[in-house]
C-alpha cells in the first residue's frame, strides 16, 4: 500500500536517508529498528512531505513524493510524532476532537472518542483535563487516539514506547494491534524497543546509518545471526 523506491533523504548536505527502499502490505504491521541516528524519523519525516527528498514514494499506486504534507495527510496518513506533540492547554477531549478535524460524520466521531476511551479508560477519567497534566503514558495514549481519530489509512508511529513503563507500552501496542485487525489499518512502527516491536511485527526492515541493512519478515530477521545479536540482544 505504500512503496518507497530509493529515497533519498538530505539536511543540507548530510545525507540521513541512502537509497531506501520499502514496500509495505496493506492492514499489516512494519516495523523499523536501527541505533540512534539511523535514520528512522528522517524515514517517517520523508512520508509525509518534510524533509528533503528525491526518489519515489508511491502511496495506494499513486505517486505522493511532490505532494505536500496536507495532501498527504488528505489522502489518509497519520503520525504520532517523536515525544508526542499534544496541545498541553487543550483538554483530553479537545485533543481528541482535533484529531477529527477534518471529519464531518459526528456520530461516528463520538463513536469513535468512545471507543478510545473504552479502550483507555483513563482518558475518560482525564476528558476534562488539560492534556498537559497527563503523565507520559497517558498522553502517549491520548497521542495515538488522536491519530487513529482521523481515520487513517497508514499510521505512522514514532518510538511511542520511550519513557514508558513495560505495561503501558503493553496497551499501546495492542490497542495498535486491535485497530489494525478490526479496521484493516496499516502501521509503520519505529522502535528502538525491538523485543516489543517484533512482537506485534508482520515485517521489519533495519536501518544502519540510513541504508537498509534488512528487510523481511520477522521471523528471518530472527534467525539472522548478527541482526538478533546487534538488535535482540541474546
Ligand atoms: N535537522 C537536522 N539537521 C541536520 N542533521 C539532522 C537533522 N535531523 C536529523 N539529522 C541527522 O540525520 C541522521 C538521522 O537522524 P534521525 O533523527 O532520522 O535518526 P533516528 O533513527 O530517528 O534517531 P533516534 O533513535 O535518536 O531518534 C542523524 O545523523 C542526525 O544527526
Ligand atoms: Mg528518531
């Protein structure tokens, strides 16, 4: 559903992004490892229109690498950015509501607030509260309901396990899992916590100083001598 084919990736004159490629299958979940500086939010950064690019990002057969961000996210991309991004001053509930914005089926927007907030019951509790007094759990919670509240047909998910307790990466991930499985959602999931992101992994790809050092299914990612000792630990 999405396909990179030899994207280049530049700030000024470091190159961040070498040739990449990727092909990811629609409703399935892929995920991307690679060390500090590999380049794996410079790969999310591409997708959407913000970094310096050339070669071919083709998006549901159509070729999205001259669009701007906007249409971009028009056509059904989302992200839940590095270190989240909420709008502190807002409430949890006016949060959730920005994510819809561009929605105008209001009973199914409640709906879906609803289902966010069975999910994450905390997030009911906290509706009326600014986001900002969330801890960094919760807002991690309330970032990816924004997210899934547009809809979208790709997620693009950047490390959302950082700083998080084991149990709460836990919900996070399955919440992410149970949307995928229901609504046949794609993700492309960043993640330093490799254990945790091959769990819920169809396919990864590695990134090693912004070339692609794999990618394939997870289970040949295990059975790889190096990539599990440098990625898995033992
Ligand atoms: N705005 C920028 N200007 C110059 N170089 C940058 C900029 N942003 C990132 N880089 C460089 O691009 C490379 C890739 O960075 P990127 O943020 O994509 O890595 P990452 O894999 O997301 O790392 P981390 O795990 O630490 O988040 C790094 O060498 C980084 O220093
Ligand atoms: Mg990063």
């Amino acid at each position: 559903m999405i396909q990179l084919h030899n994207v280049n990736a530049y700030y000024g004159r470091v190159q961040a992004l070498r040739s990449v490629s990727m092909n990811l299958t629609a409703g399935k979940i892929f995920s991307v490892l690679g060390a500090n500086g590999a380049g794996k939010t410079t790969l999310l950064r591409s997708i959407l229109g913000l970094a310096q690019t050339t070669g071919s990002i083709h998006f549901e057969g159509e070729d999205i690498s001259a669009l701007p961000t906007y249409e971009r996210v028009r056509r059904g991309i989302a992200v839940v950015p590095e270190g989240r991004r909420l709008f502190s001053e807002f409430t949890v509930g006016e949060n959730l509501r920005i994510g819809a914005i561009n929605r105008t089926d209001r009973a199914e927007v409640d709906a879906d607030i609803d289902e966010m907030c069975t999910f994450f019951p905390i997030l009911r509790k906290r509706f009326e509260q600014p986001s900002g007094t969330l801890s960094g759990g919760e807002g991690q919670m309330l970032a990816l309901s924004r997210a899934l509240l547009s809809r979208p047909k790709l997620l693009l998910l950047d490390e959302p396990s950082v700083g998080l307790m084991p149990i709460a990466v836990s919900d996070i991930f399955n919440m992410v899992g149970k949307i995928c499985r229901d609504k046949g959602l794609t993700v492309l999931l960043v993640e330093q916590n490799a254990k945790k992101a091959l769990q819920i992994a169809d396919n990864a790809a590695v990134l090693e100083l912004g070339a692609v050092a794999f990618e394939g299914d997870v289970e040949t990612l295990k059975a790889d001598g190096r990539l599990k000792e440098a990625y898995l630990g033992h």
